[in-house]
C-alpha cells in the first residue's frame, strides 16, 4: 500500500496477492543505515521497533528449564494449556474481561494473530477500516488476505485518534472490521475511555463490523494515562471482538515470537484451521517462557516505563525546539510522530527542495547520519517517526544533529 521495495524480476512471477505488497520501507531504510554504517559512517538508526532491555531473567531461566524438561516437541495447536491458563489469568487480572480456554489462540507472534485473524474471516473486497497513521503491516496483511484497507486520516490535532463520525462515515455493508491499536505504533497516542465510547456506541449500531484491537503497547503507557481495552468498556462488544497482546514489546521478548488473542470460540477455531496448515504450533520453548513472564514479577514493568518515560520526554522537548518541527506527547508506545510540514519546501545545502517527508528522511541519513521513518511509510504525511528505544546518550547526540541539519536548510 504505502512504499515498499517491489519485487522485480522479469524472470520470476509472483502471485497477484502480493502485487501491492513488499518488504517495509522500515526495513530498507534499516539495511540503507546498516550499509552506511558498515562504511564506517556513525549512524543512529532510530527506526527499531523493539525495546532495547534484554528479556528478563527469570524468563530466560524458564526457557532453560523448558529444554531440560524436553519441552522441544509440538505443543497443542493454538497453544499450550499453561499457556491459555496464564493469558487467561492475565486478560482477568489486567484487563477485567473473562476469556474461556477455547476463546484463546497463541501464535508465533502478534503478526501471525493479525495474518489468521485476517485469513480466517477475509473474502475477496470484504473492507477492513484502518486509522492512519498505522503500523504498516495492517494494510499488507489485510490485502494479501485479498480485503480492501479503508485508510482514514486521523490528524494530529485529532490526537491522532479515529473520530465516531470518521468512522460512521467508512462503515459500508462490506466493511468486516474496524482494525484499532492503541498505545499505537507509530504515534504513541492511545484511547482512553471515554475516546473509545463514541466509537462502540457505533459499532454497537452496526452489528455487522467486528473489532480487533491490538493492545501491543498496553504496558507503555505515561503520566496519569489508564489504559482500558473495549471489551471490558462494553461486554456487548465481546462476541466479536478480537483483543490482541503479546509478550513482545513488554517483555522484550521481539526474538521468541509470541502473541496472543482472546475472542469468540468460532473465530478461535477457524484461526486455528489457518495456523495448522502454517505452523502446526508456536514454539514450545518460547511458550514456556511466556507462561514465567505472564505469571513472573511485574515490577520492572514499572520501572523500564519510566525510563522510556524520560527518554519521550527528552525527545519531544528537544524535536519541539526546532524551527519547522512540530511533536504532540505521545501516551504510550517508545515512538514520536512529529510533523515536518514546516520543512516542507526549504532547500538542503547542496540545493535540493524537501518536497516530502521521505526527502527529510533521505536528508537526515545522508548528511546527519541519523535514520528515522518518513509518516508515508505509516500512511499519514509529512511526519517522521523516531523510536526512542535506544540510549539516552545515543538521543541527544542525534536530536543535536537533526537540530544542525535542520538549521541547514534555507
Ligand atoms: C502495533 C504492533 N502490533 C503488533 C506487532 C507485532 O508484534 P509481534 O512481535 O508479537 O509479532 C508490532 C511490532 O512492531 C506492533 O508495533
């Protein structure tokens, strides 16, 4: 949907599912600043979407004892029943919703929870309503799945949040879901409850559009910010709702591959048919070690929360300092979403107009050595997302030089 790198090959042809679909422009711009730096360049990749903690260590130690027990066989299909017992057991304790056995799935990660989810309820034209800006893999999944993305522009000054009348205005008879993530990836903006209620009021008239929300970032969250997911705001709302988590962004845990959803019985088995014939199971020694970090000390949830806490606060103060650079606080999530539109026309020294967000990206790597995501990659211009998930030490040095490249321009 957004720009990617295509594959082109007049000798290979790919299936028309992935015509419109290619590796994320995330992934180009971290093997561009990768290749930079192999020159021996010192560029600050700011692009990561993951936590820069280790997962902690009673995880790790989980893991081993997996092994030793000879835990390194299939599990059940869609999850290990330690496993359901403990996100079961979390949906309850965090989130106040009650989810059966049968009504959770476990998959190799988040996105494979996004891909059945999709695969299993999404025919050809069937319309997906999506907020932008969106993490990018939303839409690709939604159309390899062959559904149409509805994209709609949620602005800054809107908090970056979908509007009820925005989404009034999108439902039609083939919409099939409304897709909302919240901490979100790329804007950090999240919903409270009473962001939320105008939008179930909605889709409480229009039984036909079901809910997945993707509550990743739920343990991300600043201030005085209470993170709430719909199922527990309007119980109405919970047979067909999907309320996606997983163990990746608070446990630092991106590399074991686990996520996890809880949702109606039949939307549960019919993923699980998709994943059978995909995985057969998530592995089991990542399964063992989900269950220590569900049921294991939380504590230092509280505390990585406020390290990322200072490192927003640094970097929004510091991108709101300059000239032509705009950055709403972000609630949750280790991303900014600032505005470029102030650089917008401006010329670099070497006399080339910034027309777009992409160029002041392009411009940031070549002559500040900092890689940072233009908001076209997440479907809303002209932003720029940084991730702060990095050292604070690595933060100011590249604020200092997106500050300089900045006053560059003329
Ligand atoms: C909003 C959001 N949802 C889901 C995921 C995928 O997480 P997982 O590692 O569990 O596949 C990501 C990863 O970047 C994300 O940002």
């Amino acid at each position: 949907m957004t720009s990617h790198t295509r594959i082109v090959d007049p000798a290979f042809k790919s299936a028309t599912r992935i015509a419109n679909v290619g590796v994320s422009k995330i992934l180009a711009i971290g093997a561009r600043a990768a290749a930079l730096k192999r020159e021996g360049r010192p560029v600050i990749i700011l692009g990561a979407g993951e936590p820069d903690f280790d997962t902690p260590d009673n995880v790790k130690e989980a893991a081993k004892a997996a092994i030793d027990r000879g835990e390194t066989k299939y599990t059940a299909l869609d999850g290990s029943p330690d496993l359901k017992k403990a996100v079961a057991e979390k949906f309850q304790r965090e989130n106040g919703v009650d989810y059966a056995l049968d009504e959770i799935t476990v998959s190799t990660g988040a996105k494979q929870i996004l891909f059945n989810a999709f695969m299993a309820t999404i025919d050809p034209g069937d319309e997906v309503i999506i907020p932008t800006p969106y993490w990018t893999s939303y839409s690709d999944i939604v159309e390899v799945c062959g559904g149409v993305p509805v994209l709609v522009p949620c602005e800054a000054d809107a908090g970056f949040r979908l509007k009820a009348e925005q989404l009034q205005n999108a439902i039609t008879p083939k919409t099939r879901w409304l897709l909302l993530n919240s901490p979100s990836n790329p804007s950090g903006a999240a919903y409270s409850a009473s962001d939320y209620r105008p939008l179930i009021e909605i889709l409480v008239r229009h039984p036909h559009v079901w809910l997945m929300v993707d509550d990743m970032y739920e343990h991300i969250v600043y201030d005085d910010f209470e993170f709430v997911t719909p199922v527990a705001l309007e119980p109405k709302l919970k047979a067909r709702t999907l309320t996606i988590n997983g163990v990746s962004k608070a446990y630092a845990m991106t590399g074991w591959r686990i996520g996890y959803a809880g949702g109606p019985k039949a939307l549960i088995k019919a993923m699980a048919v998709i994943q059978s014939q995909a995985t057969s199971c998530p592995s089991s020694v990542s399964q063992a070690a989900s269950v220590e970090a569900l049921n294991g000390p939380q504590v230092f949830l509280r505390e990585r929360r406020e390290s990322f806490k200072g490192r927003r606060d640094l970097v929004v103060s510091a991108l709101n300092e300059i000239d032509g650079i705009q950055c709403r606080v972000p609630e949750g999530a280790f991303y900014t979403f600032a505005g470029c539109g102030g650089l917008i026309g401006r010329v670099t020294p070497d006399g080339k107009r910034i027309e777009s967000d992409t160029d002041f990206t392009d411009y940031l790597l070549e002559t500040a050595d900092v890689a940072v995501v233009p908001g076209s990659a997440f479907g809303l211009s002209p932003f720029f997302r940084i991730s702060y998930a990095t050292s604070e030490a690595e933060l100011r040095e590249a604020m200092r030089r997106i500050a300089a490249a900045c006053a560059n321009l003329r």
